[in-house]
C-alpha cells in the first residue's frame, strides 16, 4: 500500500543517531522512547498500537505478541542491526508483514572489533593497562607478561559470511594462515582470494591459534562452543566473539580459562547479555567490552539510514533494500 503523501505513525525504540533521527522525523509522527534503557516491554506493547512501521533493536521482542498489540496497520518492521534473532520472522511473514535488517554497513567495523580483541587478548592489553593504573612498583623484565604473536600464526573463522570474509582479508596482512567452517561455502575463487581452508569445525577449533566466531544464533548455533569443544582448542589459543553471545557457554569459557585449557578470550557479546557472567570478570585472561561491535560514529549513522530507507521503501510501496522475508513481498507482487 503507497502510503507517501502522509506523515506515517512509526514507532522507534530507541534513540538512534542525529542524522537519522532528523531523517526519520521530517516524515514521521513518531513514538519515541527518550531512555537509554531497553524500552520496557508494556510501554512497547502499547506505543506499537495503530503503527504502520516500526524501527526496533535487538533489545525488544517482536513476535506474535507484539504483532497482536500493534494490529493490522503495521506494515514493516525494521530492526537496526544486523542480526534479527529478536524478531520471530515466521510471525511477520505468516501476517503479512515485512522484515528488515541492516546487514553490510557494519561489515568492516565488526572485523575491526573482532581484530582489536584478538590483539587485546592475545597481547594483554588491558591487563597491562590494569596494571600499570594500579601503580603497583614494576621494573621490565624478560618473562613479564608474556602473550602470545598473532603475526604468522593460524586464524580459525567459524561463520565464513560478510564478517568472516572481512576478517580473512586482515588476516593477511599479518601473514596468518586462515581456516574457516561454515555449513555454506564460498566459491572455490573466493577461497583462493581469501587464501582461505575448510575444516569441519572440530578440526579447525584443534588447529587455531585464534578462532573468531561469526555465526547468526539460531538453535544449531546456541552453545556452538561448550566444553567439549573448548576442550580441543590449544592451550596457547584465544577465542573471540563479536556475534551472538549464547553461541559460547559461558560457564564453560570461564573454567577453561580458569584451568588454562585456553590462553585468553575476547568478548564484545554475552550470553544473558547486559549481565556478564561474574567468574569472566574475575579473570584477567578475559577481555570483556559492552557490545561494541558496531560502535563508530560513520558506521551507527549508516545503520540508522538504512533503517531509514527500509521503513520508507516499505510505505512507499516499494521493496526495501534489506528485506529478511522476501517471499511477503512477493505475495504483494501477485496480488497487485
């Protein structure tokens, strides 16, 4: 349905960058949560009510409960981010209503995360800095804090999409030899650009010296790495997350860091993310920052645009660029 010569009741959950926000309000008449906490779910229940879009984020729960509260005007959802495991897309697909992500605009950025945890945990970096902020008397010495070279040595990437792909690129620059699982693989042009090797996955977690998770979270996925595979990993590995946070078992991490099974982890996600498992903040072999994967200036205001143009394509009757649940659209299509 064109919708374009009106302003459009849109809810968006939470403040989202300035450039955005201004797009989105010179054609909007919006519901806005002003908190930088999650929007409680009541609130959202009922602010979603009457609603022809609405631009979430992986803090709020879309499925048939929030699809009821919101009626039969809702036309997209547009979540700003680019994982959507928040959002049931049966749900939205089996009522007609499209669902979008923002995939591609943080590509680059995460692999910057997912690169600077590795450093961080491979070199220790911020127990270094704890260290010296604690003014503990030190003089240098040959065995002080010894880490362990990422230069030359052997990158696992489990998740071989966009972010996978990012990662691999940086990768040689530093001279690494790359191996990669996914249940999807890439060209065989790809694989030699990347200079990139398949294993299964419990070969590649027996190999690494480094292994970066970059999987969607589904139910295959959820606790992908627990103490059995842990367990395979070198002592001398590091184990790095800029995915979804249940994809480790936590729990399991914090022992084997404990017991020294792995050498260090670097965590951007969580598991029962905010609350972060309180013995992986006791270990100073854990690098832990509050999901900041996407966290740049350039790269929030792009998300926040194709949030934008995705709600706007939506009521405009036209496909929005992002789309999570094509086939609604081309029931649309048919049907027009």
């Amino acid at each position: 349905m064109q919708m374009s010569d009106e302003r459009w009741p849109v809810l968006v959950t939470r403040r989202l960058p300035k450039p955005a926000m201004e797009r989105i309000s010179e054609r909007c008449d919006l519901a806005l949560h002003q908190g930088e906490d999650a929007m409680p779910r009541d609130r959202l229940l009922s602010e979603v009510a009457g609603k022809v879009g609405a631009v979430t984020l992986l803090t709020d729960r879309v499925d048939d409960e929030f699809l009821d509260a919101a009626g039969d005007q809702l036309v997209i959802v547009a979540n700003y981010a680019v994982g959507f495991d928040n959002i049931d897309v049966a749900a939205c697909t089996a009522r007609g209503i499209l669902a979008a992500n923002t995939p591609d605009v943080l590509t680059e950025t995460t692999a910057d995360t997912a690169w600077a945890l590795m450093m961080a945990a491979a070199r220790r970096v911020p127990e270094g800095d704890r260290f010296l902020r604690s003014r503990v008397p030190w003089i240098w010495g040959p065995e002080m804090m010894l880490g362990q070279d990422v230069h030359h040595k052997t990158l696992g990437i489990v998740g071989f999409g966009r972010i996978g792909h990012a990662l691999a690129r940086r990768a040689q620059g530093f001279g690494m030899r790359v191996l990669y699982f996914d249940v999807y693989r890439p060209s065989r042009q790809l694989e030699q650009e990347l200079h990139a090797e398949y294993r299964e996955l419990d070969d590649l977690l027996a190999e690494s010296d480094f292994v970066s998770l970059h999987t969607n979270l589904s139910e295959e996925t959820r606790h992908l790495i627990n103490a059995e595979r842990l367990a395979r990993m070198k002592a001398t590995a590091v184990l790095v997350n800029t995915s979804r946070g249940p994809v480790i078992d936590e729990a399991a991490l914090a022992q084997a860091l404990r017991d020294g099974e792995i050498f260090g982890a670097g965590l951007d996600v969580f598991e029962h993310e905010p609350e972060v498992h309180p013995d992986l903040l006791e270990l100073d072999n854990a690098v832990v920052i509050p999901h900041l994967g996407s966290a740049t200036v350039d790269t929030r205001i792009a998300m926040g645009m194709l949030a934008a143009d995705n709600l706007f394509a939506a009521l405009e009757g036209r496909r929005p660029p992002t789309l999570l649940n094509p086939e609604v659209w081309d029931r649309r299509a048919e049907s027009s």
